[in-house]
C-alpha cells in the first residue's frame, strides 16, 4: 500500500453520479486571461496626420495553436445543452439541431442588405415563407422578423399600440405582477405608466382586479399565456372581451408558446399584438445569452403600423416596403437573420406534427417531472413548466446544490409568487431516464442540510462565488484588475 | 430514428416510455392533460408540412441561391472582413454555442472570463473605463446613448444632435428609443463629408443631452474634428457619443482622448461578414455612469477557493430586478457573436488589427484613384481620409448604375441622384480591377 490509499478511499467515498467540470487551474486564478498570457503593445504608423491616429495600441498578441487552446479550454468550463439537461423556467432550453447550423452557414446566406431586392429574392424568400408560417403558427395576419429579441419585440408591440392609439391619451400598460421583467421595461421604455395587475388566488388573472385596473387609460394589456406558473389563463375570452370594450388592446408574451404549438394560437383568442421567442420556441441556440430574434405578429388592422422595411409577395417574387403607417425601425437593418434562418429551417423540418408532438411532449414532461419531484407545487394544472418550491430551503442555494448531480438548476425565486420558486421547464428534449436524473437530483437536494447547500457546489469549475463583493467593488475588465 | 414515425425529431421518447409517463401522471393521452377551453382550441390544420433533415438542406440551399451572385462593393454600416477559420470552429464549440446566459457563474466561467476579455479589448480600443458585453447593434447602441444621456443630463434638456449624413435605420431605431424619453432628435449640417463644426455651434445650446458624431462616418470619411465637437459638447454640459467599429479604433485616435462620453459602434465589424445587417452592438462609457449603462456586465470576482472568477454583476440595473426602472428593456443580448468577435480579434493580434486597419486606409486611397481613373467619374468626392470606403460622383443617374452594375455581378450604393458608394476590404479586393472595367462601360 502507498500513501495514496487515504484520499483513493475519500473520492471513492464522495464519488455521486453525475458530472465533474473541467477545472484549469493557475495558482489563484483559473484559466489565466489572454492578457495574462502575452501582451504586446505596438505602435501605429498610417498614412494618416499624426493627430487623427493614437500612438499605440495594446492587446494580446497568441499564436493560432495558443488560442485554439485558450477557447478550448474555456469551453470546458462551461455548460451547454448538449452537455446535460437545462430545466430553466421560461427560458425553453431545448436542443439545438445541428443540420440548422449547417443551414445558416450556406454560404448565400452572407450577403449585404443594401442589395437591390430583385438580387436579394433568397433571403427575402426565407424571410417571405418564415413570415408567412408564424402568422399561421400564432394566428396573426401579419408577422415582421425585425426585433433582435424578445425584448425588442415587447417594444416594437408597444410602439404599435402607442401608434394605434395615437390622439387618444391613452397612458397605462397593464400587466400581472408574475410577468417577465422585461414587460415593464418595455413599457417604460416607450413612455407608459405601468399599472401593476396581482396574480388571484389560483395564480392567474384575477377578473375583479382586472376589472379595477382597466379603464379608457389602458393601452395595452401584456399577458403571457400559459403564464410562468405555467398555468393556462382560462378566461382568456373574457380578458380579451374587457379589455377591448375599453378600446385597449392585448398583448401576447410568447416566451411560452412551446406549450401551445398546434393546440390554440393568440390570434384565436384576442391577442392583437404578440411575439415570438425564436431561440425558445424554434430552438435557435441560445448563444451564452444571445443573439436570438423576436419577431412580432399582428392583426389585419394592424398591418400598416409594422416596421420598416416590411417584406410581402410580389409580381417577380417579394419585395422590401415601408407600410403606411410604420412605427419606423426597432433594428438598424433586418434583424438576426442568421437566427432566423436557423428557426425557419426548424419549422420546416418539424412541420405541423412535429410542432405538435413539440407541445406534447413539453406538457408532457413537465407534468412526468413535476409527478417525479417530492416538492411542493402550489398551482395547476400546468403546462410546459411548473413552479416548486424549495419551502424552508433558500432555492439559490438548492440550486447551486443542484449544479452537483450533474443537472442545469431551474430558475430560482421567481415569480415571487411562490415562496423559494423553482421554476421548472424541461421541454420535450428530455426522455424519461433524463428527467428520472433530474427528479432524483431535486430529490436528494431536498434531504440535505442547509451547510451542505450553503457548501455547493463543489463539483463545478468554480466554487460559490462571492456576487456582494463583485457588484461592491466592481473591476469589469483586465485594466480595471492592472490598477489593483 | 425508427422510434417515431411522425413527430418532432428531437423528442426522443419510445413508445414505452411514453407509456410509462402517461401512466405516471394518470392521463391516456398528451392532449388529456392541456387545460385549454374548447372555445379557444384549435383543431385546424397549420399547413406547414414536414421535410427530412436532407430535404430541409437542399430546399434552403435552392431558396437562398435565388440570391444574385455579386461580387458586394456595400459598406454603409454593415461590413465584410475574413473571418479566419479558428472563430467559426471555436465558437460552434457546444459549450458556448447551446449555454444560456450566466446566471449560475459557478458552471459558465468559461463564456463569462470570454465576455470579460471581450468588455476589455473595449476598454483599450475606446479608451474608456467600462464597455458592456453586448447590445443589438450600433443602431441600438446609439437609441441606449441616447436614452443613458437622458438619465445623467436630466435636468439639462431634452435635445439629441446627429449629423445630417446618417444611415436612415440607424436614425430610425433612435428616434424610437428617444421618443419614450420624451427627447428629440436634431441634425446638424455637414461640409465635405465631415462634421461642419461652426454650424455645430450655431445648432448647439445649453438644452442639448448629447451630440453624436461618427469617425469613419457613413460615408467612410475620417472626421478630424472630434477634439472640436467633443469641446463643444463639453461646454453645453452634454455628452459626446461617437460612433466607430473595433477595426477603426484600432489606428484612430482614442475616443477618450477626444472627449468622448460614449463609443458605440458595430463590433460584428469582426467576427461576423455579412449576415443581412445582424450585428452586435458596441457600449463603452466613462466609469461615472457605470450604474446608467445599458445591458450586462461581466465582473471579477473570488469564489470559496479564493480564486479569481467571473460573473454578471451590477444586475440591480437591469429588467429582471429593476423592471420598468430598469437602465433598459434588454435581456437576450448578442453574446455570441461578442464572443467571435473577441476570437476574431485575439487571432488578428495587435499587429494584425492594426494592418487590418491601414490596409482600409491605404486600399480605400488606391481604390478611388482607379475609380476616379474612368471618365465622367470623380472619385472620391470628399477631400478627406477615407476608411474602408468612399463616395464617387457620376454623369450619370446613380440608380441606372447600381442597377446595371448589378447585372454584371457588382454591388455598389447609390445614395444619390449622382452618387455612387464603394466599400472595398480584403474581402472583395481581387475584383476591383474587373469592376472597374465594368464602371468603365456602363459609363460610356
């Protein structure tokens, strides 16, 4: 025996099922910055006057092999969908098909936006079917793929109904207090007041607040539906109904479309305005936080407020127009265009059943998920997403626990709602044995101890980091830690 | 994939196990457990019908080659530079490609210590003490200026100056962006192609939030003013905004240097080529209003170990805590393409940026002397330094050039009744000979 046999027995000990990260390590960092590996400043001679240029400009200078290797290993220290399972709630974390990469990366894709459109008929082609097939999708008469992202959608919708109403004073958005943050933002962005809506008792619309809360004031109303309860707003009718006696309009949310594909369409249910969350939905890669698309759809009468340029049908095939009344430009040009080349390329490939079968299994999973995890959760029936709650656990803390065996955690502390939320999504990506690991990992977090969860995670590149510290303090690049 | 004969291709359940999770949750079919009212229900038919993964290839391959096959000479904002190898297979790496945004730092240091070299090769090229790691695009970037000019110039008024040579989108998306801060938008003339500083004085006063000027501008001119405008602003107590792209500033005089309070810009300028105007979003301010900027910040930090770490900080200023007041609505951002445009940029290295950038200097010279070579063709119009491109003036109508061009497999601007613009990179540049032997005869 060696002196080896102490700790061969502690990991064998330690050993859980699941995952150990790849962990570089150098001294008190991890991997060390590019900067840290070779800089170099050079000095800048042009042909230009000695004013009009600086003198030097330095930046890390490494050779193709040094930086294959400096991604690569940085790469290890992150996690991806094709890694493990990726429950977030609302954020529809489905897997990424690799033929969509293939197809935004036809070479005929690259082309610049100032072409004239009779040079252009291939990305207006896409951009023509793709428009034409989330109007079917959301029951919208007109779709415009120009938002960058979700968020750009929100605005764009509200800049229509800004557009609609003009003349008419109208000042408030309304919007139930479990919708995503970026409603209001949107909102207040375009110069409304927010009035806040409280969730009823059951976690959806609550018809007599509703009731207070509108009046000739309303603009808008923002619904996500099935909301992050992942609960479908059943009176769905009658909202649109009072809401458009007072001469508002409806906003649809379309971070939770998954859960609606082929079964019911907003269009169908009174949404004048909403949009779509390509990288949720149509499983456009999410990209570390972007680049995704947001396009936003529309009812007939409200065709002529969409963005400029809109593209339509033409004698010799389509063509890029300013509508009459458009709200102007929510992009510099067209938008993410690779993005959406990626989710018209999905779509096609899924097809009616496959959309279906999309929101199937969603609902399906989740409810198999939800059955599977001995936690409570307070509201239903639900959808494609359920939120638990962690109860006398802090869920940021069962979350980081989580992270252990092996499993992306859930979306913690929100909506607010429910108390310690763990907001849940599996998507239809996940088949049984995946979600079974991911009932167990919420299971045996469930039984530890607050000192075990305040420990974790261990398992991951990085222990718990210190988030106080790095917003009190904030050095934000490799100058900022040079001065330290 | 013989599992299921119909269906999504990436919902891998077997019969079985379906089977199984029906029994779980104790319904017979998927369709038991939606609680949908009939009345809202759809039981129509999409119309969309499916394809194979090799169908689906050849018909997007077929659709997109309906696109004319030219050779682009189209700036304006939206550029093409090689993009070497390594950045399209570093970052098609699934652990960047597929990762969602960093929430959980301890699991995703990787992306964020990428976003943090990116937010820092900003800080060197602007000069500046802080950069965020993304945002739309430049026109964007210059709508969250604006609006980010607004909150720290409150109490100062209410006006926006732009220059009189804009791209119309990117004037677009800020009047969107200004409107809901009940800002307006005013421009400002401009003299041979560069900012008419003494008309600038005239237009400016005390009521003034920001003064945006662009360095190269739309046109590709070098402005050689900036210290001028960046003194006028400074003494009507607005901001100075300048609008640049990262291949720029890398021989350009820093933006700090020239008062400038913010740099936004197209930073897809690398990493991206042409992509139909997708872009990324270049913001860079002072430090002053680190907790006025837009979108996500990638900080420093330790963790349990005591090692340095990485994560999204400051997040109080940001929709998801601070809802409608909130710095902005962002929250999907363009990380990724952040990401290549940081591997594009480490792969140039400081020398090979700087050559990048001569080389638009330089090629841009040799270039419009050529075009300015054919007859009944002046080129290029404004006495200035160009970068990357630059405008020609023609006897003939600019539209039947662009049109006949494009017939002989060339794309140029036409901006004008008599205006013609040309971009040229490393990317297009083995052509220019022929295209402008083709200039040549559709100007006889």
């Amino acid at each position: 025996m060696n002196d080896d046999t102490p700790t061969s027995d502690r990991q064998q000990n330690d050993r859980q099922d699941g995952y150990d990260q790849a962990r570089w390590t150098d001294g008190d960092r991890y991997e060390p910055l590019l900067s840290e590996k070779n800089s170099h400043e050079v000095s800048v001679n042009t042909p230009l006057p000695d004013d009009l240029t600086r003198d030097s400009l330095e930046l890390p200078d490494l050779s193709e092999p040094e930086l294959a290797r400096h991604y690569t290993r940085l790469s290890q220290m992150n996690y991806g969908i094709e890694t493990g399972p990726f429950p977030l709630g609302s954020c529809t974390m489905k897997y990424n098909p690799k033929f969509a990469e293939d197809v935004a990366a036809i070479p005929d894709a690259g082309v610049h936006p100032d072409r004239k459109d009779r040079t252009l008929q291939g990305v207006l082609g896409v951009y023509g079917t793709l428009q034409e097939h989330l109007a079917k999708i959301g029951g919208m008469d007109a779709v415009t793929l120009q938002p960058p992202a979700g968020a750009a959608g929100e605005l764009t919708g509200v800049l229509i109904a800004q557009a609609y109403h003009e003349g008419d004073d109208r000042t408030e958005i309304i919007i139930p207090d479990s919708a995503h943050g970026t409603n209001f933002a949107s909102a207040a962005m375009a110069g409304f007041d927010v009035v806040e809506l409280p969730s009823g008792e059951d976690g959806r619309v609550d018809l007599d607040a509703l009731e207070a809360a509108i009046s000739e004031d309303t603009a808008l109303l923002m619904l996500t539906n099935p909301n992050t309860l992942g609960l479908f707003e059943r009176d769905i009718v009658e909202i649109s109904e009072m809401v458009h006696d007072v001469g508002g309009l409806l906003y649809y949310d379309g971070a939770n479309l998954n859960a609606l594909l082929g079964r019911a369409r907003p269009g169908d249910m009174g949404f004048d305005i909403m949009h779509y969350n390509v990288h949720k939905t149509f499983a456009t890669p999410h990209g570390g936080g972007g680049p995704g698309a947001g396009p936003v759809g529309v009812r007939e009468d409200l065709t002529e407020y969409l963005p400029t340029p809109h593209i339509r049908g033409s004698d010799d095939g389509y063509e890029r127009y300013e509508p009459a009344e458009t709200i102007g430009k929510i992009h510099g040009f067209g938008g993410n265009w690779l993005v959406l080349l990626r989710a018209a390329a999905y779509i096609r490939r899924l097809g009616d059943e496959g959309l279906l079968d999309a929101s199937a299994k969603s609902v399906l999973n989740a409810n198999y998920l939800a059955d599977q995890v001995d936690l409570e959760i307070p509201f239903g029936p639900f959808h494609h997403e359920f939120v638990a709650s962690a109860d006398d656990q802090d869920a940021a803390d069962a979350a980081k626990r989580m992270l252990d065996y092996g499993v992306h955690p859930p979306t913690t502390k929100w909506p607010e709602i429910v108390d310690e939320a763990l907001m849940t999504e599996p998507t239809e990506v996940e088949n049984k044995r995946t979600l079974d690991q991911l009932a167990a990992a919420f299971n045996a977090v469930a039984s530890e101890d607050d000192e075990t969860l305040e420990a974790a995670p261990q398992r991951t590149a990085a222990q718990r980091i210190d988030q106080v510290g790095a917003a009190r303090s904030p050095r934000l690049s490799w100058q900022a830690l040079d001065k330290e | 994939m013989g599992t299921h004969d119909t269906g999504s291709p990436y919902a891998p359940h077997t019969p079985s196990e379906r089977n199984a999770m029906l029994d779980a949750v104790g319904v017979e079919q998927e369709a038991d457990l939606f609680d949908i009212p009939a009345d809202v229900r759809f039981d129509g038919e999409l119309g969309i019908s499916a394809r194979s993964e090799q169908q689906v290839r050849a018909e997007m391959r077929e659709v997109l080659g309906e696109n004319d096959d030219l050779v682009e000479f189209l700036g304006r904002g939206h550029y093409d530079h090689y993009v070497p190898s390594l950045v399209d297979h570093l970052a098609d790496r699934q652990e960047f490609l597929t990762s969602y945004t960093q929430y959980q730092p301890e699991i995703a240091q990787g992306f964020l210590q990428v976003l943090f070299e990116y937010q820092s090769m900003l800080v060197e090229l602007s000069g500046l003490g802080v950069a965020n790691c993304s945002l739309y695009d430049a026109a964007t970037a210059l709508g969250e200026a604006a609006t980010l000019a607004s909150r720290v110039r409150e109490t100062s008024g209410a006006r926006v100056l732009i220059p009189e040579q804009l791209r119309a989108g990117k004037q677009g998306v800020l009047e969107n962006y200004a409107d809901g801060a009940d800002l307006t938008v005013e421009t400002y003339p401009m003299a041979d192609g560069a900012v008419d500083t003494a008309a600038l004085s005239d237009t400016i006063g005390d009521d003034v939030v920001m003064v945006y000027a662009e360095s190269p501008t739309v046109r590709g001119v070098i402005e050689n003013s900036l210290n001028e405008i960046g003194s006028l602003a400074d003494s009507h107590d607005a901001l100075f905004c300048l609008g640049s792209d990262p291949v720029a500033l890398s021989v350009l005089e820093k933006p700090a240097a020239v008062g400038a309070d913010v740099v936004i810009g197209e930073a897809a300028t690398l990493g991206l080529g042409t992509a139909y105007g997708m872009g990324l979003g270049m913001f860079a301010t002072r430090e002053d209003f680190l907790r006025q900027v837009p979108g996500r910040l990638v900080g420093a930090s330790e963790d349990e170990s005591g090692r340095r770490t990485y994560t999204l900080t400051l997040q109080t200023r940001e929709q998801h805590i601070r809802r409608e007041r909130a710095t902005s609505n962002i929250c999907t951002n363009q990380a990724w393409v952040a990401l290549r445009a940081a591997i594009h940029a480490a792969s140039l290295g400081p020398e090979g940026l700087v050559e990048t950038a001569t080389d638009c200097i330089e090629r841009t010279t040799a270039v419009a002397e050529q075009v300015d070579d054919v007859a009944g063709v002046t080129a290029p119009v404004h006495e200035r330094h160009h970068f990357r491109e630059f405008v020609a003036r023609t006897d003939h109508s600019a539209d039947t050039l662009e049109s006949e061009l494009a017939d002989a497999g060339f794309g140029v601007h036409a901006i004008d009744d008599n205006l013609l613009q040309i971009c040229v990179t490393e990317t297009n540049e083995s052509a220019v000979d022929e295209f402008v032997d083709t200039l040549q005869e559709v100007t006889q």
